[in-house]
C-alpha cells in the first residue's frame, strides 16, 4: 500500500502526472490515515 505512495510521489517530482495520479489514486483506494487522505486528496485536486 505504502508503495504506491511513495511511486506516485517520485512519479510526480519526475513530472510524470498522469502515471503519478494513477498510483496516488490507487494509494488512496486502500483508505489511508486521515493525515495522507488529506494531504494526497489535495495533490489529486490540483493534478485534475
């Protein structure tokens, strides 16, 4: 689970956003702690 955390966070500092999205969104699908939900929510919100 945390993987797809941390791919999706190097994915996006590489500039790849359409790959990191995918892994974020992924990442989200496990219902992580309410600190990550709100902090990878927000960097889904601005990758839309």
């Amino acid at each position: 689970m945390i993987a797809y955390k941390k791919l999706g966070m190097l994915l996006l500092k590489e500039g790849h956003t359409a790959e990191a999205k995918k892994s974020l969104e992924k990442y989200m699908s496990f219902n992580p702690r309410k600190r990550d939900k709100e902090m990878i929510g927000n960097i889904l919100k601005t990758l839309r």
